[in-house]
C-alpha cells in the first residue's frame, strides 16, 4: 500500500505542476519556488511530516520535500545553538543534495556542449 501512496503523492505533484504550466505564464522556475515554499510551509504546521509517513519515500522525492527539508534542519539547529541556529543550521540536511547537484552539473558540463 505505501508504493501506491507513494505514487499518487509524487503523481499528484507532478499533476499540480503541469496544470500551473499550462494554464498560467509561470515559468518552471516559479513553480520550483512555489512547491519549495509550499514544503516549507506544510513542515512549520506539521503536516509534511504526516505526508511522509502516509507516502513514504514519495514524500522525500519531489521539490516539496527540499522546502521540509531546510526549513526542518533550521528549527532543528535554532532549538539547539540559537538564533544563529537559523542559518547555519538550514543546510545540515541539504548538503549532501546540493554538493551533488552542484559536482554532477560540472561533470556534465564538461561532456556536452550548449546549443546556440
């Protein structure tokens, strides 16, 4: 049952999405915010945190989760160290996701060419 709900979150995010694209002039990059923001907010109520254990890894795969993600890690270090918590405490879950984000699209970078 969890593989099932964990396709229908990630199908009903990548249908949210598409229907914002075609039906509105926000680009892909808005909508990347928008679902960052929307993560975000669902963690500060606790209600990612429901999702994900009703979906499963499906909750952790899409966008939404980044926005869970460093808004989680900021609560987590700012309850810790402080208000300086806040920041540095923001990307103690993300790290790892960024640094690949950032290595593969360097290798990648390296192997292809742009178009013009």
């Amino acid at each position: 049952m969890i593989y099932l709900n964990s396709f229908l979150f990630c199908g009903f995010i990548c249908l949210i999405g598409q229907l914002i694209l075609d039906y509105s002039k926000l680009t892909p990059g808005h909508i990347t915010t928008i679902f960052v923001v929307l993560g975000t907010f669902l963690d500060v109520f606790n209600i990612y945190d429901k999702i994900i254990l009703w979906a499963g890894g499906g909750a952790c795969v899409p966008i939404t989760s980044f926005g869970h993600l460093l808004i989680h890690g900021a609560m987590g270090t700012s309850s810790e160290i402080g208000y300086m918590g806040l920041m540095s405490g923001m990307f103690n879950l993300t790290a790892s996701g960024i640094t690949a984000a950032i290595v593969f699209s360097f290798l990648l970078s390296l192997i292809f060419k742009p178009k013009n």
